[in-house]
C-alpha cells in the first residue's frame, strides 16, 4: 500500500522525532501545551502529554511512565507553561497502558487532582497492575499463546514479558469514570470524550469542537498504526472495534490531531482512511496464508506474515505482539466467516469450505 504522509503541525516537532532527539515543549495554542515526556527502554522514546489551563491551574491529558526522569520532565514541562505539579487538577488518561497511566497515581498524590479513565478500561486494572491479580493474567496469557500454537517453553517466557512493565506504573483507581459523549467540564473548554475501543477496551479520545481539535491518545498517529491485539483483557474482536471507531473518528470536523506519541498533524479523515486501508489489505494478506497452508494455527500464520523486518529478527516479546496482533485479524475474518477454526491446543485455522 502506497504510504501516506499527512502534514505536520509542526515541523520542528516532526524533525525532531525524525531525529531520534526530545522535541521541546510548545505553547501549541493559546492555554494548550505539548510536554514531551521520556519513555525508557521503548522505541516510541516519548508521550506528548497536554497541558490545558484552567482558571485554577491546569488539565493534563495523559501522564507518562513512572520514572523518575518522567516525573522531572513534567515538572519541568509545566514550570515552563507557568505552572507547579500542584498546580495540576485533573488528569483525563487516555487508557491505561504504562506510558499514559503510570504517573497518574503519582500525580494525583502530589496535587490532589482527579482521575478520569473510561469504565472498560478501569475493570481491567486491578488484574494488570495489583499484584495478586498479575499470576493469574499471566496464565491466562500463556493459555492464550498455547491455544495459538506456541510452544510450550516459548509460550511461558512471552507470557510474562510485561510483568516487569509494572515497576513503571502507580497504581491508582480513577476518581472518575468518563462514559462515550460526556462533555468535561473544564472552564474555558469545549471537551467531549469519544470512546475508541481497539488499541485498548477503553480508548479515549477528546475532541474539543470550538478549536477543531482532536487529543487522539495512540488511536490514531502520524506515521504508525497502534497494536490492535486479542488478548486476556481485551474485548472479543477488538480490531472490530477498532475500525469502527476509526471510521467514526475519521468524520470529526476538525483541523489538527494532538496524538500521544510522534507529532502533530493535519489531515485526519486522510490518515484515518490510510490505516483502514492498511488493515483491509492485512486482512486480506491473512486470508491468503491461512488458504497456503490450510490446517495453521496463528503462530504458524504469523510467521509467513510480512513485518517489517524477518521473523527471525523480531524479538521474543514483540513475537507475542505480532502473534495476537495476527489472532486479531483471523478473528475479524472468523466473524464474517472469511475462515474458520476447529478448536483445540491448538486451533488450527482454514478456508472456508465451499
């Protein structure tokens, strides 16, 4: 598929994540700012957190890790908008992976703000960051992988891949749960939260209509498309769901994108439309291997899959991705009965007979 550039809003902060470097942060416009706040150990190396200011101090969208050199960098971010750590009222998670949710808890122990995060995504914290609960995800994911076709030894190591992810994350239940459509009430804002389930069950983004923007958490991104996966805590055919609220999305009237990660950009119902088509033609790439090699379970069909480098040099922890980013897609087609699978350990996936 030809690939689509959409235009930055700011090249700077595009030469910069072009450039392997921390882009500054940036009164985007007047009483919104963009805090680039540090990721370790990830490729995405940032979160773009956004500040918004209130008469009594500031909103932030999203949070970061909880590392000590994400603390400093918000704290850092804010001081150069004007503002304290304390001076924060609010934080709105987008979902509750570690680089959005992990310094919330923090942030709200430090300044007292609120915690909003969408119910479906507030059931699944007690069993991905409590510890009691973080054994028993762990075997549901391996049971998961087993049914998948990954060998045993294999299926054990990248069950647990993300346990470690837990250090980086404080754990907080939200003060309050943010429902598709509620309108946030935020003096001076025109905020209403769009519930985009995919990415995770409880995806949000916020679209503020009199500025015709749009807080795309890592629904939509500039350049790469986030992981849509089947796995213990997601819904049961996500990419379903995923693709569903793209299109939506993709109809707001808006004029510039505020994504997590990456830069800002313009074009929307352009960029949304590519990744639907990108989707559509990986649905079709699956079909066609399922068809080759009639009786596969999805290890197997993940490994003749196209990534962007060979299986052989994909690490142990994205294989688990790539394999339940694949699982996503067979269910898609299982659904519109484009394949079928006989269950077992493991389901094996087929054409449809005719």
């Amino acid at each position: 598929m030809r690939k689509v550039i959409v235009t930055a809003a700011n090249e700077a902060q595009r030469a910069a994540w072009l450039g392997g470097e921390l882009p500054e942060v940036e009164r985007v416009r007047p009483g919104l700012w963009s805090i680039p706040v540090p990721i370790p150990i990830n490729p995405l190396r940032y979160v773009l957190v956004y500040a918004l200011e209130v008469p009594d101090g500031v909103v932030i969208i999203d949070a970061g890790w909880n590392t000590e050199e994400a603390y400093d960098a918000l704290v850092a971010g804010l001081a150069t908008a004007g503002y304290e750590i304390t001076d924060v009222r609010a934080v709105l998670v987008t979902h509750i992976h570690p680089d959005h949710y992990g310094l919330a808890g923090r942030v709200r122990e430090v300044s007292g703000a609120w915690i909003g995060l969408h119910p479906a995504d507030a059931r699944n914290l007690h069993d991905r960051y409590d510890e009691s609960a973080i054994e028993s995800l762990v075997r549901r994911e391996r049971a998961l992988l087993v049914r998948c076709g990954v060998p045993d030894l294999t299926a054990q190591e990248l069950a647990g891949a993300s346990v470690m992810l837990r250090q980086f994350v404080t754990m907080a239940t939200p003060d309050r749960l943010i429902e598709d459509g509620d309108r946030l009430d935020l003096p001076g804002w025109d905020l209403r939260a769009i519930w985009t389930p995919g990415h995770s069950p409880g995806h949000l983004c916020f679209v503020e209509q009199e500025r015709r923007l749009l807080f795309s958490g890592d629904h939509v991104l500039a350049r790469i498309t986030p992981m849509v996966a089947v796995h213990p805590q997601s819904a049961a055919n996500p990419l379903a769901d995923y693709l569903d609220a793209l299109r939506a999305v993709g109809k707001l009237d808006v004029e510039e994108v505020l994504p997590a990660h990456e830069y800002r950009f313009l074009e929307l119902t352009k960029r949304a439309d590519y990744v639907i088509g990108h989707h559509e033609e990986r649905l079709a790439e699956v079909r066609r291997v399922v068809a080759e090699g009639d009786g596969s379970t999805c290890w197997d069909i993940a490994t003749r899959l196209t990534w962007s480098r060979s299986w052989e040099e994909i690490p142990a922890h994205m294989r688990r991705a790539a394999n339940n980013e694949t699982l996503a897609h067979l269910v898609w087609l299982e659904q519109r009965d484009m394949v079928t699978r006989v269950p077992g350990e493991p389901d094996l996936w087929h054409a449809p007979s005719a």
